[in-house]
C-alpha cells in the first residue's frame, strides 16, 4: 500500500519524526463466531494497540491514530461473510479490508505498513489430494498434516463396472489384451471426469500414486494435467493410511517447491486459456480492471513506478521521489487492487517466475 503525495506534502511529512502507521490482521468470521467473542477480542487488540502508541511516540502523534483506530472498529462490518479482517490506519490512512483468505492473527505498530505484511499473515496450509490407480481401481483422499480423508463420489471405482457400458462388444471381443485396454482406457476416463469434479471443489496439488504403465497412461489421457504434481510408481491401493503417508513425506517435507509446482502448472493452464497476464505494466492493467483471480510474484520483488495518463498505466521510475505521481512500490499497489477485488496472493521464491518477468496474474475471463 502506497501513499501518494504530492511534493510540498512530502516535504512536509519529511519533517515529521513520529509518523506510526497500525496494522491489524486477524481471523474475522462474523457468521462462524460468537459477537461477543470478537467484540472482546477487537476491545483487547484495540487496548494493546493503544497502550503502545501512548508508550512510543508523543500524545499529538497517538491521539489521531487512537481516534482513527476506534472509529474504524466501531463501524465494522459484521455481515461479511469473508474470513478475515485487515485495519490499516496512520495520521493519514485508514482502510478496512474483508478478505477470502485465512490468516493468523498480527499486529504490527511501525512508521510505515506494507500489504506484503498482510500476504505474509497468510496461514500455510498444507493440503493436498492422493489419487491411487491401479488397472483394475482406484481411491482418492483428500490429505493434510493430521489425516487423510476417503472422498465418494458416484462415478466407477473398479474397472469391471464399465462392462456394462457395452455388453454385446464384450461377448463378441476375440482379443483379450485389447479387450483389457479398452477396458483400462474407459475406466481411466471416468477416472479422470472423477478428478475433475473433485478438483472443482478442492483446488490442490494432486500426487497420483499407482504401477508405472498405469500413470503413463493416465498421464496421457488425463485433462487435469495443470494440478498433477508427482507421479509416485508401486501398488498402494490396499497400504494402509500410515504406509501412504510415510511414502508421502519425503513429498511433504518439500510442499514449498511442490507448491509453486503446482501454481507454475496453473499459469500454464492460464495462458492456453487467454487467462493470464505477465509482467508488471500487464499485470497493473487487468489488476486495474478488477479482473484478477490469483497473484502470483516473487518474494522480493519491487517495482518504483509513476502513475500514467490513466489509471491503468504506470511507468518504471528510477527512485524519483520528486515525482507528484511517484509509487514507492507499484507491487504493494497491486497486491491491494487484487485483495480489493476478491482475489489471492501467492509468493513465489526468487527467480521461479523469470520467465513471466517476475510477476503474473490468473484472470477470472
């Protein structure tokens, strides 16, 4: 988040010593909490928050903060039903925002605030899903630190279930190896439309475990290529929860790099869909238009910049902080335009986005 501000106002707030800026992230589910527990919970944020600008800078510098600080709590929104709450407030911001994302509690009392501290509160969570194949069945679970979970679904778990689908070729088949493919090719078809729906409710990394033939050819077939991370060779079919789990781990142990896996598999699925936008004067752009789904960036990428003509358009700047128009962090900018719109936010370690100039943004059209 960037304040822009013209050159006598810079001047001004230049010489301004005390400048503290509060950020308050936290958990914010009206709808699935008690409102007495967040009235109470906001009260003792609000107290700490308080009681430390009182501490650390002088009273003409706390009070309009404090002032500001309690205004904003007090209009809330308790309808929302988002997941989270970010208060962002200094002498001279205040902004609320409703987030879709899950976060841990943070409070950070400084001289400046970045939406990257909000991105950062983000909860890591680790979930995936387990697709087992073997030639005659399979299994899915949905998986995270503590359990695996079996998910049903109505489509065939065991290949003799799609005999019926043709009874009169299957009297009549000479061949029994082609018999057996074609067989094996229907089941992992209907498997593959399982995984679909599936993923259309969990959106996560899929590990697919099974006979190498097997995933070759699933792997051939399958349509769902943009969330199929690792392909893991042996029959687990009937192993139980703790022998998958220990195959698992040494899988889990790198869930950052298979993380970013996965996302770098869905920006390609972006782009051969028209839905992806790159680089920073791109990625503005379509952020601009509200158009944006998922944000992806390295960690420690900034981007100096100017505002252009129109809102849309910016221009990388060389730290001119003369500039009337001048962005500090056009990145920080973007990240906010993205939250604002209902969008998320994924850090990507240095260099794993190079070839899509640093930054890249997944549209919703």
């Amino acid at each position: 988040m960037n304040i822009h501000i013209s050159k006598e106002e810079q001047e001004v707030f230049g010489a301004i010593k005390y400048l503290p800026a509060v950020s308050i992230i936290l958990p914010f589910e009206p709808f699935m909490s008690i409102r007495e527990e967040l009235d109470y919970q906001l009260k003792v944020i609000q107290e700490k928050v308080e009681a430390e600008l009182i501490k650390n800078y002088p009273a003409e510098k706390a009070m309009p903060v404090i002032l500001k600080l309690q205004n904003l709590i007090k209009n809330l929104n308790f309808t929302t039903g988002r997941k989270a709450l970010a208060i962002f407030v200094s002498p001279i911001v205040e902004k609320v925002f409703y987030l879709d994302i899950a976060v841990n509690e943070k409070i950070i009392i400084d001289e400046s605030f970045e939406i990257r501290d909000l991105v950062y509160s983000k909860k890591q969570t680790i979930q995936y899903l387990v697709l087992l194949l073997s030639a005659n069945s399979s299994k899915i679970y949905l998986g995270n630190c503590s359990k695996f979970i079996l998910i049903k679904t109505d489509l065939p778990e065991d290949i003799h279930a799609n005999q019926k689908d043709s009874p009169e070729k299957v009297a009549n088949f000479t061949d029994p190896i082609k018999y057996k493919e074609e067989l094996l090719d229907k089941f992992l078809h209907h498997m593959d439309q399982d995984l679909t729906l599936i993923l259309n409710a969990y959106p996560l990394p899929v590990f697919v475990m099974g006979a190498e033939k097997v995933l070759g050819y699933f792997n051939k077939i399958s349509r769902n290529h943009k969330s199929l991370v690792q392909f893991i060779h042996g029959n687990y079919l009937d192993a139980s929860e703790k022998e998958i789990r220990e195959v698992m781990n040494p899988y889990i142990s790198h869930w950052q790099e298979m993380k970013e896996k996965a996302l770098l598999l869905q920006l390609e699925e972006a782009m051969s869909d028209k839905k992806l936008e790159y680089g920073m004067k791109q990625v503005w752009q379509a952020a601009t238009q509200k158009n944006c789904r998922l944000l992806l960036v390295e960690k420690n990428f900034m981007y100096p910049a100017q505002q252009g003509p129109e809102p849309e358009i910016i221009f990388k700047e060389d730290f001119n902080m003369n500039h009337p128009f001048y962005i500090k962090d056009a990145v920080d900018d973007v990240m906010e335009k993205v939250l604002s719109a209902g969008g998320d936010i994924e850090f990507m370690s240095d260099g794993a986005l190079k070839d899509y100039g640093r930054i890249a943004l997944v549209k919703f059209y």
